[in-house]
C-alpha cells in the first residue's frame, strides 16, 4: 500500500492510503509556476529531499485527476517538509483547493518522471 499525505487549506494534513499512483503528466501553468518558485527557495533547506515534481496524477479505483506534489527523498517521509510545503501551498491558493503530497518510492520516482520534468533537484556538492 502507498501512503500519500493529503494537505488542506486551513486545516491538519491527513494521511490517506491508496494501493497505486497513475501518473499522467505535468501540472503547470502561471500559478502553478509561482508556488514552485516559491518552493525551490524553501526546499534546499531539506537536505534529504532529491526531486521534486507537480505532477497530474489519478489513484486507484478513481478517473477523478488530482494534483500531487510528488517528493522524492533520501530516507522515509520527511513531516517538516511536508509541513513546509504545505504552509507555502496555502499561502495563494483558495480555502476549498487541496494539495495532495506523495513521498515516492523508486519505482514510483522512475515512473513520474518518464512524463513530468523534476521543477527541483538537489544539486550535488
């Protein structure tokens, strides 16, 4: 099973479970450009975090599209990052938008980006 952390405006993130993740391509556009701009300052702070992507994706037992911030990390799920992220989402976005978070395995990390470019990659060094 895959453990995926819904995150709500003005409310306590919960932790949902699906038993798999579709990946269907890139989110972007203006909006989506500035959080992940607004991301890429916050997240070399997280120094076991990898790849980041916004990603379009649908679960299991569903045809309804989310939006996911997919995470790619060196060791488990990392909760300040995902608090993080979270806090910087719903600074611009409306109280009834959600963004769902994934810290993805590496099957999954393989399969996200076969259709959507990594907005953030740790640099080396």
């Amino acid at each position: 099973m895959l453990a995926a952390f819904s995150s709500l405006f003005r409310r306590k993130s919960q932790s949902i479970t699906v038993s798999s993740i579709t990946f269907i391509g890139e989110q972007d556009g203006p909006p989506e450009r500035t959080l992940k701009d607004a991301w890429r300052i916050a997240f070399p702070n997280f120094h076991s975090l990898c790849d980041a992507y916004l990603a379009q994706v649908r679960y299991s037992g569903s045809d309804e599209v989310h939006v996911c911030l997919c995470l790619k990390v060196t060791s488990g799920p990392d909760i300040a990052l995902r608090d993080t992220a979270t806090k910087i989402f719903q600074r611009d976005f409306r109280k009834d938008v959600h963004l769902d978070i994934v810290f993805l395995s590496d099957e999954q990390h393989e399969k996200v980006a076969l259709v959507c470019h990594p907005f953030y990659t740790k640099k080396n060094g």
